[in-house]
C-alpha cells in the first residue's frame, strides 16, 4: 500500500516536470477552476435565497463580503506564499523543507483566524458599521456575521489546505473538498432561511456548515497520507528562510484583499450615501462577476504550480511556455465570458430582484462595465500569478495591489464627485483598464529575471 501511494505521489512529480506542458496545466486548472466557481457559489447563493426577504437584506449579505475578505486576508498570504515556496521546493526535490512550509502555515492560519472570530464577536456592532452597514441594514448584517465569525480559524486554515493541495499536483482533492462544501451550501440554504425560518441566520448558519464540511474535507488526505507533504506540529519552523520566502511571495495576497476589503468598505459607504438600491444592486454585480472572476483565477492558480515547479529545475523552456500557453487561454476565455455577460445582464440581475427597478438598471449597467474590460483583467492575472510562480515578489505584489488598490483608491473619490452614481458603478471598469499599463512594465521585469537565470544555469562551455 505503502509502495502504492509512493507511485502515485512520483507520477504527480514527473507529470508536473515532463508532461506536455498545455494537458498539465489544463489538468490542474480545470479542477482548480471548480473550486474557485464553488467558492463563488457560497456568497452568490445565500444573496439569492435571501433576496427573497427584501432589498434591505440584500444589502446586508453584500456588506459581509468584506467580512468574508478579512478572513480570506488571514489565509491567504499564507496559502499563496506557501503555495509558491512548496511548488519551487518539490521542483528541486526538497521534501524536507516542504513539509515545514506547509505545517508553519496551516498552524499559523489556524491562529490568525481564531484572533480574528475573537475580535469580530467582541466588537460586532462597530465592525458592520465599519464595513457600510447602514442603519435599515444593520440588523441582518450582525446576524449574518454571527455564524461567519466562529467558522473564521477553519475559513482561514482551509485557504492554506486548498492551496498547498494543488502546489504538490492533488488538484481533484482541492476541487472535492471545495465543490462538496458549495453543493451542501445550496441545499442548506433554502431549508435554514424559508423552510426552518431563519432569515439572514439562516443563511449564514448555512455557510459556516458548509465550510466546516469542507475543511474536513481538506483535511482528510493529509490525516490518511495520501499527500506527497505531511502536517505536524513537529514540522513547525519560524525559520528566516521559510518566514521570508512566505511572507514576500505572500504578501501580494495580503495587501491584495487588504485593499479589497478597504476598496470595498469605501464603496459600501458611499453607494450608501445614495440608497440601499445602490449598495445591493453594486454588491450583487460583484458576486456575479466572481464567476468569470473565479474561472481567471482558478485557471491562473492552476499554471502557477507548473511554473513554480519547473523554474525550482531550472526547465526554462518550460516556464517560458507556460506563460505563452496560459495567456493566449486567457484573453480568449475572457473575451467569450465577457460578452456572454454583457448580452444577459439584464437577464442575469433580475434572479436577484424584480420589484426593485433602480437596483436593476444600476446592476445590469454595473455588469456590462466590467464584462467589457474583463480581458484586461485576465491577463494582468496570469502575469501576476506568474511572477508568484517564480518567486518574483515585486512583480506580484505591484499587480496584486494594483486593481483594489493603486488604480482603485485613489479614483473612487474622483468618480464620485464628477459623475455621482454612475461613477460609483464605473470605477471597477476604471481600475481594471489602468492595471494594463504596470502589468505591461512589470511582465518586462520578469522576463529579464527569467533570461539571467537561464543565462546564470547554462553550461560555461555554451557560454
């Protein structure tokens, strides 16, 4: 049996190295695609089933995204840094080491999120507030955040596991253990929220099941080894190479949903100026564009891994081709989501209300702007997600920080004050346009980083 699992984890190892490079990177994307759809599915479907109860309602689960961000933040320097070192470490067969990254980050995640459910329940009405609750909404957002805040350790601990999954090949256990939380997630909503009563604590209630259902199903191929890497207190190492390696790729996922979540406080405030109408119709669109969003992300999550591991062998054809290959998928992908998108989106918004007119017109509009610019937003992520894979720290946290951050912050207020509603509805499109311009000058950086490695590998005599 022993014998059995030693094959399997070899052939994951020499699949990533040697196979063609477009079928790996499928193989890992389509997977990780799923999981990130599933992921979507959570927020997306406790907005529709408590769409039923009112605008106001609506609202409330669109300002407990960034809720949902905060803990995501938790996690996901951990996962993403982590994710990164341990694709480049069993690229240059050190298993050793992996193993210490993995089990450092999963105990830490475990305790930056139980910092934070202990936080959030403590200060619970100012942090809604904080997060653009307005007085008509305030209500359903604490009872919302309720169940969302005692599943925050298990939330934050299973970016980590689902990351660290796909860095070492296991993509199919990441996909399961995501798909099935998001599947139960739907059957429990409809039961929690109408059929027991619950309201917007049902839905919540719904949630923090289902991503304990999951961790557990995260957790389980670790438990039976059924993982190239192993977790275990006695892997835990604050060491200065693993801290740094973590924290530098890492920290473009930080400051990335760091930003998000203070792009999207901004936002909830100021379209609450406005009205409720706003704030849902602005917060529903962001949970529906999470879908192609998720298809970019999982797909640029899914490359990642086979760059990471063939710059640790120094196989730079290899990387090379992975970027080709990745950005071509990319923009075409994109360009069909896009229009799919902006031809229903009318059609699309009205799943979430009918007798609101203005939340529809403001979410349908909402829609078509950044369907339209979604290409832009698919190639700066594969650019982004290839700096991560070759451990280019810089690159990636300029374009990590860039849509919700550097080309977001500084123009929401601009927007607001020359254009009012319709700037508030435009700025995402905005910042997704303005990201082109770093994105073309850090892709410039990194491949003058990857020519000096291929030049510093090469055999003196070819020199």
């Amino acid at each position: 049996m022993e014998e059995k699992k030693t094959t399997k984890q070899e052939l994951k190892k020499q699949a990533m190295l040697n196979g063609p490079v477009k079928k790996t990177i499928i193989r890992m994307a389509i997977p990780t695609i799923v999981s990130f759809l599933i992921s979507s599915i959570y927020s997306l479907a406790d907005t529709y089933f408590v769409s039923g109860i009112g605008t106001n309602a609506t609202a409330a689960v669109s300002v407990n995204a960034s809720l949902d961000q905060i803990i995501f933040m938790m996690g996901s320097m951990l996962a993403v840094g982590g994710n990164s070192y341990i694709a480049r470490l069993l690229g240059a067969k050190d298993e050793k080491k992996a193993n210490q990254v993995l089990s450092t980050s999963f105990f830490t995640a475990i305790f930056l999120g139980t910092a934070m459910m202990i936080f959030g329940i403590l200060f619970m009405h100012p942090l809604v507030r904080l997060l653009g609750a307005t007085p008509t909404c305030e209500q359903y957002s604490i009872e919302y955040a309720t169940y969302v805040l005692l599943v925050a350790p298990i939330m934050a601990s299973s970016f980590v596991l689902n990351q660290c999954l796909r860095a070492e090949g296991s993509a199919m256990f990441s996909m399961f253990g995501m798909g099935f939380g998001g599947v139960l997630n739907c059957i429990l909503d409809p039961i929690f929220i109408n059929g027991m009563g619950l309201g917007v604590a049902g839905a919540s209630m719904a949630t923090a099941i289902s991503k304990f259902i999951s961790f557990c199903i995260l957790l389980y191929p670790y438990l039976r080894r059924h993982t190239i890497l192993h977790i275990s207190f006695k892997f835990i190492r604050y060491s200065k190479d693993i801290v740094g390696e973590v924290v530098s790729v890492g920290s473009s996922s930080l400051l990335r949903s760091g930003l998000a979540v203070v792009s999207a406080i901004i936002l909830n405030n100021l379209a609450g100026l406005y009205s409720d109408a706003l704030l849902a119709g602005i917060g529903v669109t962001n949970k529906i564009m999470m879908f192609p969003f998720s298809i970019i992300l999982g797909f640029g999550s899914g490359f990642q891994p086979v760059t990471g591991y063939n710059w640790g062998a120094k196989q730079f054809d290899r990387v090379h081709e992975t970027f080709r290959f990745s950005s071509q998928v990319a923009v075409i992908g994109s360009l069909a989501m896009g229009a799919f998108c902006a031809i229903f989106a009318n059609q699309i918004i009205s799943w979430f209300t009918e007798a609101d007119a203005e939340m529809m017109w403001m979410g349908a509009l909402c829609i078509r702007l950044q369907s339209f610019v979604l290409p832009v937003h698919a190639w700066v992520a594969v650019v982004n997600m290839f700096c991560a894979g070759i451990g280019f720290a810089g690159g990636a946290i300029i374009l990590a920080t860039a849509r919700q951050g550097t080309c977001f912050i500084p123009f929401v207020f601009l927007l607001n004050a020359l254009f009012g509603e319709y700037g508030i509805l435009s700025i995402q499109a905005v910042a997704d346009l303005l990201t082109i311009v770093l994105a073309l000058l850090v892709l410039r950086r990194a491949m003058r980083r990857v020519k000096a490695a291929e030049q510093a590998a090469r055999p003196a005599a070819d020199i």
